[in-house]
C-alpha cells in the first residue's frame, strides 16, 4: 500500500510538470521519435529478458508477464486474438454503439473467452494513469497509438511499455501483432496469427480479383467545409491495408507526402486534380455526402466521384471501426469490406 501511494504521489507530480512543458511537447515528441531506429527479434522462441526497441525506447521484460494492459487502440485485440484477457484495456472512442467501451468483435472475443466484465479504462479523454496504475500490470502494450514521449515517461514507471515502432499511429496490423504478441512473451503465437491472417485476407480476396491494380485514396470529406481534404497516407494501417488487399495509391498523391512516417496530409480542394487518377475513393460518410460532393464544383469533376466508385463508410457499419485493422476486426468485418469495395470497383465497367 505504500509503494502505492508513494507512486501516485509520485504520479502527481510528474503530471503537474508535464503540464508545464505541454509547449514543448509535441516537438520533443516529435524528436525523439525520429532519433530512434525501430528493431523487431527474429528470435523464434521467447527468452528472458526480452528486450523491444520502438520510437520512444525500449521494453525490457525481464520474464514472462501474467497481467497484460493495453492503451488507446486495438492493441487489446491482438492479445484477446492470441486467447489472452488483459487485466485492463483502453475504450474504444469510434464506432461504438453503446456505452460499453467495446466493438462487436472485442466483445464476441471476450464471450468466447468467458469473460462478461472486463476492466474497460473510461479514457477517451486522455490517458487514466490511476486506473492503469490500480490494475497493477506486468507489461503495458501499446503498439497502435499516439503517446508522447511524456506519457511514456510516466507509464514506465508503472511497468515497461511496449510503444509504436516507428510513429505515432503509423502501426499496420502485422506490426500490432509482432510487437504487442513479443510483449507478452507469445513472438511465435503472434507469429502463427499472422500467418492465419493472411490466409483469411487470401481466401476472401479471391473472390474479387477486380480489385487487383487499381488506384485507392482514402479521402475524408466534410459537408461542412469542401475546401481540405483529409487523406490518410500508406503509412497509416488504412492506406497500408487498400495496399495489402492489391491496391496502390497513385503517384499523384505519394509526390505530395512530405513526411513518409505521417499517416495523413491535407489537400486543399484546388489541387483536386491529385485525385483524378484514383480508381477509387474510400472515406467515412453516406449518400448526402456523395451528392454534396457530386454537386460541388471542383470535386464532382474527380472521375471516380462521377462514375460513383466511391466507397462511403456509415457509422452504422461495423467497418467504420475496423478500416485500421487488427486480426479480429479483420475476420469480423472483411466480407462486408470487400463487397464494399468490389461493387464501387464494378462502376468503372458500368
């Protein structure tokens, strides 16, 4: 009880200075991300200690961890994938329908597991580094996210953290389970699940070999103001998965990246032409969007938006959660996405 409150008191001070450093720390974030150089083991059998090197440092897990937590996005799922229940997980803040914190695939995972109250961390607004602390981990696994480096700073003190290896939210789902599975002490499960992921991603693509070579963008519009365009990148897990299932981002758009590890950019409206030589668009939102779109001016003028090879998103679909993917999102929600983009792929024909 009183290593307890020595760390949380411990845990308040360092908030209250990271607090007075908040002007300075996106930019050493920022810098300390780029000095690392990511490292992954090509060790096929777990032996301790296991050191992981990622962005922000290193994790040294001196032996095999019984209590797993995991933060901010997904990377509970890879552990619930490979059979194992954390002791405390991360919210989901997109795409939930209820109050539960949970998406339909956590919580078929966690029933088939045996599970009906997990520790669900209310943290959308920020990290709860008491609760993480209560939950008294042996490992922290955050493989997908976007902590600072002062965040790291303070969950280290709790536990090693297992972070992104390369940029914040810039993880593609094979990186989730290779660095969040090694964490755990489980590199040649995580392996394993790879290797049946892949499979699965084969099988089901199979059935749409129309989706092989063409041009993807992921563009996120807004009614509300027409004049940007968000665009996630290759480097982030949407834009890496489009590649995966046989797509490519055409020239057009990668000239534009700046920044290879920034999993988005921002296009004004009046360089629309980057976009003429998609094959495709894939975007959150629904059919009052699409004929927003269609009726502005300059986007309507985008061949794909013409023809109506638009892959629109809604929040009611279980895909509107899974575009950033992990094993299980993949096995729940891959028929629906495929069909998706097969039938706005089958427009270029019409």
């Amino acid at each position: 009880m009183q290593n307890k409150k020595s760390f949380l008191l411990l845990l308040t001070l360092a908030i209250m200075a990271s607090l007075a450093l908040v002007g300075c720390s996106s930019q050493s974030s920022k810098d300390e991300v780029e000095k690392k150089e990511p490292e992954t083991s090509t060790e096929t059998e777990s032996e301790y200690p296991i050191t992981i090197k990622h962005a922000l440092g290193e994790a040294v897990i001196e032996s095999k961890p019984e209590r797993i937590v995991t933060i901010q996005w997904a990377n509970h799922d890879v552990a619930l994938a490979l059979g194992v229940v954390p002791v405390g997980f991360s919210a989901a803040n997109f795409g939930v329908q209820d109050d539960s914190g949970l998406l339909p695939w956590t919580k078929e995972k966690l029933d088939e597991l045996g599970t009906t109250d997990p520790n669900v961390f209310q943290d959308t607004d920020g990290l709860d580094f008491e609760a993480i602390s209560d939950a008294d981990p042996d490992v922290i696994l955050a493989a997908y996210s976007g902590i600072t480096a002062e965040d790291y700073e303070l969950l280290t003190q709790i536990a090693p953290v297992v972070a992104y290896p390369t940029a914040p939210w810039a993880t593609t789902w094979r990186e989730q389970v290779e660095f969040n599975a090694k964490g755990m002490g489980m590199e040649k499960e995580g392996k394993q699940l790879i290797k049946d992921t892949e499979d699965l991603i084969a099988e089901k693509l199979s059935a749409y070999p129309q989706i092989e070579g063409k041009k993807v963008v992921w563009v996120n519009f807004s009614a509300e103001d027409l004049s940007q365009l968000h665009i996630y990148t290759p480097a982030d897990s949407r834009g890496a998965f489009l590649e995966e299932l046989g797509m490519a981002y055409p020239e057009s758009i990668k000239a534009l990246i700046e920044d290879p590890k920034s999993y988005s950019l921002k296009l004004s409206t009046e360089n629309v032409e980057a976009l003429f030589d998609a094959d495709l668009i894939i975007g959150y939102g629904d059919d009052a969007l699409y004929e927003t779109i269609k009726e502005d001016p300059l986007l309507g003028k985008i061949p794909a938006v013409e023809r109506g090879s638009v892959a629109f998103i809604t929040s009611e679909s279980p895909i509107v959660a899974a575009g950033t993917p992990n094993p299980l999102s993949i096995e729940y929600t891959i028929d629906e996405y495929l069909e998706l983009i097969g039938k706005a792929i089958d427009k270029i024909e019409e």
